[in-house]
C-alpha cells in the first residue's frame, strides 16, 4: 500500500485525484495539506483524513511515501522539491514548473533521491490519440503537413445573471498560473502535437485577452515543426460547446478526430473513401496508473521527462512570442 499526502485543493482537478485514488487499491489518502488552512481544513473533512497545516510536518512523516501536489503552478518547484528531497514520489498537475530550467532541475533532484515523478498528461493514454499514433506510424499519411489541435471550454463565459464562469477566480490570477488558457488547457494540445509531430523548430504565439480577464481567454499558436511541417493550437476558456478536434493531413491521406468521432482517409488503403475505425485502439493506464506501476515495479511508463520538459518548453516560448510579439526560435529556450 502507498500512503499519499495531498498537497493543496488549489487545482480544479485535486478532487478528481483524490477520487482516482480511492479507486486504486493500491493507494490511500492519510493526510491534507493545504496552502489555504481552511479549504484544507474543509477538504479534510469531507474525505476524513487529518489535517496538517504544516508542509514540513507532512513530508517529513515517516508513515507518508507520496504526495500529489494540486497547489498554484508558482508553488509547483518549491513543494516538488520539498517533497522529492524527503524522499517521496509525487505526482503533479500540468505543467511541472514555468521553465525548462525548473524542470531540468526538478528531475536532477528526482533522479538524486531516487522517488518517481508523474505529471498528469492524461490524453496521452486516451484511445483517440492512441489511434492518430498508430496511423502515423503505419504510414498511412505520408508526409505529414500539417497538424492542427483545438480543446476549449467556456470556463470564463458568465451565465445570466452571474459575474464570473464556473471556473474559479484564482485561475486568472497571472502570478499563480504563469498564464491563463494557453498554460492550462492549451497543456493538452500541445503534448499531442509533441508526441505526433516531434521536435518544434519555431512558434508564433498569439495568446489574446478577449475579455480582460488579465491572463489570456483565447489563444493560438502557429508551430513549425523541424520535419518541414505546419501546426496549429487553439484553445479558449470562452467557447460554449467546442469539441476536442485533432486534424493530420499529409500527401496521402487525412486523419480527422472530433471527440470520440474518427474518420481516416488515405491514398494507401484498399479504397479511397472515408472510414472510421471498426474497433478503437484500447486505452492504455491513466497517469495515475502508470505511476503506481512505476513505484511497485519500475515499470517504465509511456509518459516521460521529454513529454514533462518539451510541454514547459512550447509554454515558455509561446509567452515570450506574445511578450515580444515576435517568431520564437526553440533553440533560445534553455
């Protein structure tokens, strides 16, 4: 059995986490820490653990081998650090830290003491970016030439009569966040397009503050990749209804995924006509699993410390495009 301590309900995600570790039989909650003594108080309660309002305390607990850390991302470093120079494993939110040089940092501390670390990059193990893997690897595309990824919500669109979204203030809040949609919700388009297109050569960034929220509500960014080909990322906390949509077009063929809907055409198939896939491509252990499995066993999981940096890395130069309002060459992000 792992004993987990959670460090914070910061995130809108912590309560996801505490649930996916109840569901693991390998896994139990014994202890909350909060940067907020009362919203820890209260987490606390509600999952009837105790409550320990000081950090040095809870990673310093003999009986505690991992934590989960949902506090602000401008926490992340310092509480990683914290926690992996005690000797426990941590699993973390997205993004690991605000600068490749953070991450690099981070994981030189990982690797020092020994603990694994996961960063929650979920959709790497879900069954449609399994299949768009799986097609790109056959060949089926070509020479692919463009990719585009979309993931946007209306978290920051007020409902009549309200003031604010049903996301929480605190997620506009620059100097917690390090940014606004791009950083958080853009996470997950831009690890897709890592992991389908490889290395990025340069980007072009535009991350807009349409409604003056003080971090951008609407962004997107023009990749281009070190194979010659084109990628587009969008994402938004002001778009009521918008699918996750990931689009591939090569010089044979087109793959089109729009939520759990796929459609594959190519030139190196029997026939020329559009096709949907017959039996979808089985997901593989959620983060969490994966973790799990890594601490128990060693097992090697498919999320790894490039996926975790080259996330950070595409953020850090994404924010310095739109500061500078200028193309950014990869190579000057170290």
């Amino acid at each position: 059995m792992i004993n987990v301590a959670l460090l914070s309900r910061w995130h809108v995600h912590a309560d996801d986490y505490a649930n996916q570790i109840k569901k693991n039989e390998q896994l139990s909650i014994q202890l909350v820490w909060d940067e907020d003594a009362e919203r820890g108080e209260k987490w606390a309660a509600e999952l009837g653990v105790p409550f320990d309002g000081n950090l040095q305390s809870v990673l310093s607990n003999p009986s505690i081998d991992a934590v989960v850390v949902n506090t602000p991302t401008n926490l992340h470093k310092e509480v990683i650090f914290a926690a992996v120079n005690h000797g426990k494993h941590v699993f973390t939110e997205k993004v690991l830290a605000f600068t490749v040089k953070d991450c690099e940092e981070i994981f030189a501390a990982v690797e020092e003491n020994g603990v694994k670390l996961m960063v929650s990059l979920p959709r790497l193990t879900e069954s449609p970016y399994l299949y768009a893997q799986k097609v790109v690897d056959e060949g089926l595309l070509g020479q692919i030439t463009t990719i585009r990824c979309r993931m946007a919500h209306n978290g920051a669109v007020p409902p009549e009569g309200k003031t604010q979204g049903w996301l929480p203030a605190r997620f506009f809040d620059e100097e917690q966040c390090g940014g606004g949609s791009f950083i958080d919700l853009g996470a997950h388009p831009i690890y897709l397009t890592n992991r389908l297109m490889g290395p990025v050569n340069a980007l072009h960034a535009r991350l807009q503050q349409t409604n003056h929220h003080g971090v951008d509500d609407n962004a997107v960014v023009i990749l281009e990749y070190k194979s010659g080909a084109l990628g587009v990322i969008e994402t938004g906390f002001l778009s009521y209804g918008s699918p996750f949509q990931l689009e591939l077009y090569g010089t044979e063929g087109t793959l089109l995924i729009e939520d759990e809907q796929i459609r594959l055409r190519s030139s190196r198939l029997d026939h020329h006509d559009w096709e949907s896939p017959q039996q979808a491509v089985q997901r593989i252990p959620m983060p969490m699993d994966q973790w799990v499995a890594e601490i128990q066993t060693d097992k090697a999981p498919t999320l790894t410390k490039e996926d975790f940096i080259n996330l950070t890395k595409i953020n850090e130069a994404a924010a310095l495009s739109n500061k500078e309002n200028r193309r950014i060459v990869l190579s000057e992000i170290q």
